[in-house]
C-alpha cells in the first residue's frame, strides 16, 4: 500500500499496520518497528482505504489491527493492549463489535 506523507510516498504492508490514530485533520499511523507515518487524511477516509477484516474502529480516535491486538483490558477505561504495548482505548459504543471479533475459551 501506497501511504502519501509531506516527503512523497511510503511503500508498507497492510500487515505492518498496528494501528491509526486520528490527530485532527491528520492520521498518524503506527507500523511495526516503531516507524510513525503522518497522513494529511482524517481517520475516516484511512478506514475506508484499510476496508480489510482485520481493521476494527474501537473509538472515534483508534482504528486498529486486530493481528495485532494482544489483549484486553477490562478497567475504569476498557482498553486494548497492542503488540508494541501500547493501550489503546475502546469506546463503550465499539467493545460489543470488538469483542464479536474474537473467539472466546
């Protein structure tokens, strides 16, 4: 996938998408390794360009690679931990489509 930065074009795999989050008018997206890329797109217009079954929207600000989802945190604030550690938090109105995602023991 092509993703357009201010400095020209990045070449990533879906697969290395962790996650995006929207910062205004701007995506930052999170690849593996630790690389930040910065989109001059609001989140809504990466979500249909990432249209996969491994994107899910867990909040108006995150949309995350469910490949790399390692967990879930049930607290104060609900909370899915990703690959990288970082917590990502999941709106109340988005954990029922979170969890319908994955198989539970």
């Amino acid at each position: 996938m092509a993703i357009t930065t201010t400095t020209g074009l990045s070449f990533v795999k879906r697969s290395d998408v962790l996650y995006c989050c929207s910062d205004g008018a701007y995506t930052n997206i999170y690849l593996v390794g630790g690389r930040k890329l910065t989109v001059s797109k609001n989140l809504k217009e990466v979500e249909s360009t990432l249209q996969d079954e491994l994107f899910i929207r867990i909040h108006n600000s995150h949309l995350i690679n469910l490949d790399h989802a390692v967990g879930y945190i049930n607290n104060a604030y609900n909370c899915v931990k990703m690959s990288n550690g970082e917590e990502l938090a999941v709106s109340r109105n988005r954990k029922k489509e979170l969890m319908d995602c994955f198989v539970k023991i």
